[in-house]
C-alpha cells in the first residue's frame, strides 16, 4: 500500500482544464468505470439513466454556494481581498457581524483596519492574521444580504478567469438549497430537471443531505506521507427523512449511488461514528484514502479532481489507485475536460 504524496501525482496538460461550463448541464461527457470488469464506457451525461436501475437511491448535497468572495480596499487605498470561510459560525450582536475570513493583501491588515466596499459597505478587521486567516466584523445584521450585494461568485483559483453572471447560475446546483458553501459539490452541476424528472420516473430516490464545502478543498496536501495530512472540517446537516431512507435502502441492499465525493464523505462519515444512519449535525474532518472500506457507498458519481488531492486519494480508495491512474490517463488522451466545469465519471 503506498502513502506517499507523489504515487497519486499524474500529469495533465492545462488545455484540459476546462475554464468554463458546458453549454448545457447535462451534455458533458461521462466517463462510465466498472470495478470487477475494469472496463470504461464513453458516452454523455444525459445518458446517465443507462447506468441507473430502479430501486437505486442517489444522493445528492444540496449546499448552496454563497458569493463568498469580496474585494474592497483598505482606508489607504490598497486593494484587499477577502474571502468567507465560516459562514455557518458567523456571530451576529448589536446590529453587526462578525465572522472567520482568509484575507489577501500586499501588507498583512493590522488589528482596527478598516475595508471598504462598493455600496458604502464596510468591515473592520478585529484579530491579527494568522496564515492569513482573521477574525472581520461587518457592518450588518445579515451576512447573504451583505454578500449578495457586494460579493463574488468564489470560482476556483484554477479557473483563470474573473466570475461573471453566468457563473450565478452555473457554479450552482438547480438543487442548492441551503447556503454556506464556498465551492460547489461539482459532481451535481451536470443535473437538469428534465435529467430528475426522468430519473424519479425509473423509481429512484433522490435523497439531500447537506454538506457545506470549505475552502479546505482547494489546499494542497503538504506532507510526503500522506498519512499525516490533517483534514479541514466541513458542516454536515442529515435530516431524519434522509438518514430513515438511507437506512432503509442499505437494509433492503439498495444501491447507494453517492452523487460527488463531498455526499461520500458526509456518508462514510455519519456511518463511522454511529455504526448505523442515523440523522447528524456536526462538523466532519474525515479523510478517506487507501485503504479505506467503504461502508454505505456502492457507486460514485464525481468529476475528475487535481493531482495528489485528497480527492484523488478518496477515489484511489474506492476504485484502486492504478486504476484510477490509468483511467485518469484514458481520459486525458480522450480529450476529457477536468475539474469543475469539467466532465463527469461514474464508478461502479
């Protein structure tokens, strides 16, 4: 078993990056892996219903992403960046709010700086920057209406490009429900209702859960023996309607098809601690790589993720690591487009 970093390295060219979505949701490619054949399938998502059988039951994370990322400038007139990290442990007292934040600038901001935004909007920063990261109080009551009238679409620093309105739209799930995410759960970007209407007819369940991804998932791992990674923490909400039907699928031997590794995670997780399914909230820093036993999830729906990223070290795990090396080789000569915007697989 290999823990070291550079075993889960692969090398791929940027032109496969893709920058932007796909003109519709659900005609990007789908990459279609079976594990016991070790066979791979080319065909669209639209045609995910081919690889969908009744009684399957998909879930899916309806976190919602927020305009998380705000530029402003400090009372000199240097331009600041900031970026919301907690925005599910934002404090709110006398009128303000205060809430944890990764900050950039050409000088580290001391304690008391103020930042102005468009709108006279502002906020002060309250502690010293550690690693970048600080206490900001702004300068409201409510922290979205705040957000949305002077933030960001939060696009991965990968695309090499400035969000735009489109990305409103497309850098969210058509079912993002519930707010707090800085990065979208990508896996469930290629869903459209015509794609759900269809799927829910076949007799399959689509059940939510919640997972607020964080700005952890785009930070590299920074040891060589993966093992001593330490994991960000991210919100998990599973309600008692989810957990009851996810129970009761693994009860009936249903197959749990986990639509992107942020609903693996938030699964593997709640099984971990409970034994069982049971409905959960709570924080998770679970890290999941070779070779870890998959408990409730059958099969995978996900997009193709960054060389040596705990990402590609969860999919190592469900699916092999050499195999996932050499499909990931596949899809690069394929011409498959990666990352957020990019194209989809489903593993078996």
């Amino acid at each position: 078993m290999s823990f070291h970093i550079k075993d889960y390295d692969y090398n791929l060219p940027d032109e496969r990056i893709a920058q932007s979505p796909a003109d519709q949701r659900d005609r990007s490619r789908l990459l279609v892996y079976d594990r016991k054949s070790r066979t791979i399938k080319h065909t669209y998502f639209t045609n995910l219903t081919n690889c969908l059988n009744s009684g399957d039951v998909l879930v899916i994370n309806n976190t919602r992403v927020i305009p998380a990322r705000l530029l402003g400038k400090k009372q000199t007139g240097g331009k600041i960046e900031v970026f919301i990290l907690d925005y599910q442990k934002a404090v709110i007292q006398d009128g303000f709010t205060q809430c944890e934040c990764m900050i950039r600038s050409s000088k580290p901001p001391k304690t008391g700086t103020r930042i102005y935004f468009s709108n006279k909007e502002e906020a002060v920063v309250l502690t010293m920057p550690k690693n970048g990261q600080c206490i900001i109080q702004f300068n409201c009551d409510d922290l979205l209406s705040f957000l949305n009238q002077v933030g960001q679409t939060p696009l991965p620093p990968y695309i090499q490009r400035v969000a735009d309105k489109k990305d409103q739209d497309r850098y969210q799930t058509i079912y993002a429900k519930n707010n707090g995410a800085i990065a979208a759960p990508t896996a469930g970007l290629h869903f459209t209702p015509q794609l759900i209407e269809t799927i829910k007819q076949m007799g399959i369940q689509m059940v939510p859960i919640t997972l607020h991804v964080g700005y952890g998932t785009f930070m590299p791992v920074r040891v060589q023996d993966i093992r001593k990674h330490v994991m960000h923490k991210e919100y998990i909400e599973i309600s008692q309607d989810s957990a009851t039907k996810i129970y009761q699928a693994k009860q009936n031997k249903q197959r749990i098809v986990a639509v992107g590794t942020t609903s693996v995670r938030a699964l593997e997780y709640v099984y971990q601690r409970q034994e069982t399914f049971g409905p959960f909230k709570g924080d998770c820093d679970m890290f999941i790589y070779p070779p870890y036993s998959f408990q409730v999830v059958d099969s995978l729906i996900t997009n193709f993720h960054l060389p040596q990223s705990t990402l590609f070290m969860m999919i190592a795990a469900f699916a092999g690591r050499t195999e996932m090396l050499n499909v990931y080789g596949t899809a690069i000569n394929e011409k498959y487009r990666f990352f957020s915007y990019g194209d989809a697989m489903m593993i078996n």
